[in-house]
C-alpha cells in the first residue's frame, strides 16, 4: 500500500509540473514567434510539437531498451489517438478553434498520408529498421518545407503586433522554452511512472497501460500547452501542436524506435495493427471534415471529439474487465455508430466539395 500511495503522489506532482512546463513553454514559443517574424501556426508545427514529443521519445526509447516493444509501439498509437480526440476536443471546448488554409492543403493530408503508411509498414508484425529510416529520412524533407514555409509566409504573413509594445527579450524566450521542456519532461516521466505502478497494482496488460495511461500521461504536455495556448487565444498555437506532435511521433518516435530496434525490428502486436493503428487512421481522417466546417472547430465538433475518446476509452476498459459484454459493445460500435459516423463524415465532405466548386 505505500507503494501505491507514492505512486498517486508521482501523479499528482506530475500533472503540477505539466501545468508549469506548459505555461513557460507557451510564453517562450510565442516570444520566440514574434522576434523572428514567424507565423505562429509554423512555430507549433515545429518547435512547439518537437518540446512536448520529447516525453513520447524519451518513454518508447526507455520502453525499448528494456525490452518492451508493446509499451513503444502502444504508447506512440495511443498519444496519437488521445492528441486528435481529447486535445483538439478539449481546446475546441473552451474556445472554437480557428482553422488557418494551410492545415486543409497540406498538414491534415500529410498527417493523413504518414499514417496510412504506418499501418502498411506495421502490417507485417514489425517496423524494420529501413522502415525507420525512411520515417525520418521523410521527417528531414518535411522539415526542409517548413523552413521554406517559413521563409514564404514571414514575406505575406508577418505578425500585425507591436514589437515596440511587447519587452520580449531572445535569452528570456529561449530560457522559457528550454524550462519549459525540462519541466515537461520531468512531469510527464513523474506521471507515467506513477500511473504505470498504479496500473500494474491494479493487473492491467501492457499494451492497455500503452494506449491509456501512459499514452495520455506523455500526451499531457500537449494537452496542457494547447489548453494554455487556447485561453490565451492563440488558437492557431493549439492546432498547430497537436498536428505537429501527432506526425513527430510517427516520423520521429517511430522512426527512432524503429531504427534502434536493430535487426530484429520493432515487433508490433496484431490486436494494434487489426485495431488501434486503424482508429488512429480514422480519427485524423475524421478531422478533414471538422476542419473545413465554416473554417474553425467548434464546440460541438470538439464535444464530438471528446465522445469518441470516450467510446474508445469504454472498448478498451470492458474488454479488460467485462469481457462478456465486449462483444455485445462491439457489435454496437460497428453496426450503429461507426456506419452513422462515416455518413457524417461523408455528407459533409461532398458538401464541402460541393460548395468550394460552385
């Protein structure tokens, strides 16, 4: 029982310091943002996205030298699942999300595309180590467009704030966002620690712990620095992050894990490929839609988003618990909601389409 009592205590501060870590690494982000002239959309697509994935690098590595390929692979889906659902719901929840053009055109499809190719990859029972290097031999070229981004939208899209009204300082910025990486990082390792041990106190499988605790523990950097940033309404910030962390954890986590998984290859379970990757898949297939209804994400949508967490999160815990009724559940999940889900889905896209050819 102390054990247990000092795990909640690990999970505990670790949400205190993610809460701390978000707000400095806001601050700085935004600083950082308007000194060098840059969109603030590009700025949570990279340097944002790339601070609050370090928990998801640092976790799926540890879980990989300790042997635990179901640990990296699951805590990767999972962030990823819990960043397009519960992040982007939340944020929309507090405050409709504005959605810029560019997040339509190119970074919604391009997340799309990673993620289909993910699941080809892993289809096989194993990321390859060649499979890794092409993960982030796409991440360098995708990284190289943003810096052309970059240069192309300072030209056109200059941020309209006063320079002169804000003391914004370079050490200052650079100083808020390296303590706010480290605080992150150092809560996020507190919280999945101590919900891990509560997790296995209570007999949960590994790859459960991967998709659900663990996943939402390292995601919490993301949630909380979207949540920030969405109250501050920088709401371009919060979209941004979450799409950027959601392709870094594939380009970069993935490709990583993959690369140093070494000849064997990082091993992937079948209920991830047959199940999780394929949700994943949706629930950023289900954003296009989302994101072209009247340019913003409302609260509806983000109340949408967080309902189908929900359902997943259910799966997950009866499957477990109640397995009897698991099939019943499933059954429901396929047959009712997921068939109503699509036509939505559907429906909107051709209207959408429809609208932009008249």
């Amino acid at each position: 029982m102390p054990s247990f009592i000092l795990s909640v205590f690990e999970l505990i501060l670790g949400i205190g310091l993610l809460f701390g870590g978000g707000e400095l690494f806001v601050q700085g982000s935004i600083a950082l943002a308007i000194i060098l002239g840059i969109p603030q959309l590009v700025i949570g697509l990279t340097v944002v996205s790339l601070g609050t994935s370090a928990p998801e690098l640092f976790v799926s590595l540890n879980s990989l030298f300790q042997g635990s390929d179901d640990l990296a692979v699951s805590n990767i889906v999972g962030s990823n699942i819990f960043n397009l659902l519960v992040v982007l719901g939340s944020s929309a929840i507090i405050l409709p999300l504005k959605v810029e053009s560019r997040l339509i055109k190119r970074d919604v499809p391009l997340l799309l595309a990673v993620s289909a190719a993910v699941w080809g990859m892993a289809s096989t029972g194993q990321m390859t180590w060649q499979s890794g290097g092409a993960l982030l031999i796409a991440l360098l070229i995708n990284t190289a467009w943003e810096i052309r981004t970059v240069k192309e939208e300072s030209k056109s899209n200059i941020d309209t704030e006063s320079h002169s009204s804000i003391a914004y300082n370079s050490l200052n910025a650079i100083v808020k966002v390296f303590s706010g990486i480290a605080l992150l990082t150092f809560g996020s390792n507190l919280l999945v620690n101590g919900a891990s041990n509560i997790a296995l106190y209570l007999g949960v499988s590994e790859i459960v712990i991967g998709l659900t605790i663990v996943s939402a523990g390292t995601s919490m950097p993301e949630l909380i620095t979207s949540l920030v940033a969405t109250i501050k309404g920088r709401t371009d910030l919060a979209i941004g992050n979450v799409l950027g962390s959601s392709l870094l954890n594939q380009l970069l986590v993935l490709g990583s894990c993959s690369i140093f998984s070494g000849p064997k290859g990082l091993q992937v379970e079948e209920i991830l490929i047959q199940k999780d990757i394929p949700i994943m898949l949706l629930a950023t297939l289900a954003c296009m839609p989302i994101f072209w209804t009247k340019g913003e994400i409302s609260r509806k949508e983000g109340i949408a988003l967080l309902g189908a967490y929900l359902l997943y999160l259910t799966d997950q815990i009866i499957f477990h618990t109640l397995p009897s009724i698991h099939l019943t559940y499933r059954v429901i999940l396929l047959t009712v909601i997921a068939p109503i889900s699509l036509i939505i889905i559907a429906i909107t896209t051709t209207k959408y389409y429809y609208l932009r050819s008249k």
